[in-house]
C-alpha cells in the first residue's frame, strides 16, 4: 500500500507560480509511474502530468510549457511545478502512484488562481 501526502497548494494570482509536493511511502525507484491529476468544480478528474521510473514524462497539451513533473529520488517526493498559472488552473490536485497492482491516491491540495 503506497501512500501519498500532497502539499503545496494554496491562492495564487494569474500569472504566478506555485509547486506542489507528493511525499510517497514507498521507494520512488520500486514505483513505475508517478502522476498529478486535477479535478475542478463540477469537472471529471484529469491527468495533468506523469513521470515513468525511467524518467520519461508526459503532460496535457494545456500545461504544455508551463508545467514541470520532478522527483527528488532522496526524498521519496514528486513536484510540479507550475508557472504562468492560469484561471482555469484552478482544481484540486490529486498525487497518483502506479505501480502495476493497484492505482494509489493521495487526499489533494487545493490550488486557486484567482485575482
């Protein structure tokens, strides 16, 4: 059972930037890949970012360029940073670890880009 602690949120004015941790319980290298999701008001959840234990990423064509998934393997933790925030940034933002047995999810962190 892997579990996720986010952190890192919080209110933001358009244009800023914010970065948000995951601290994992398990080994970073024994997880096969490691993603932020987001979920806004009345809104499916939605992949945002994924890094592979290989250290390949991905992310939606909408953080493009502004979004960047790390880990710091010393830590057992993920970020993303998030810059040039936007309104419709605005979710809250969910750490997801898979690692082939079962998807793992942490509680989330709001995150709120408003003026």
């Amino acid at each position: 059972q892997v579990q996720l602690v986010e952190s890192g949120g919080g209110l933001v004015q358009p244009g800023g930037s914010l970065r948000l941790s995951c601290a994992t319980s398990e080994s970073i290298f024994s997880i096969y890949r490691m993603g932020w999701y987001r979920q806004a008001p009345g809104k499916q959840r939605e992949f945002v970012a994924h890094m592979f234990s290989g250290g390949i990423t991905n992310y939606v064509d909408s953080v493009k360029g502004r979004f960047t998934i790390s880990r710091e393997n010393a830590k057992n933790t993920v970020y993303l940073q998030m810059n040039s925030l936007k309104p419709e940034d605005t979710a809250v933002y969910y750490c997801n670890a898979y690692d082939f047995r079962s998807n793992y999810w942490g509680r989330g962190t709001q995150v709120t880009v408003s003026s």
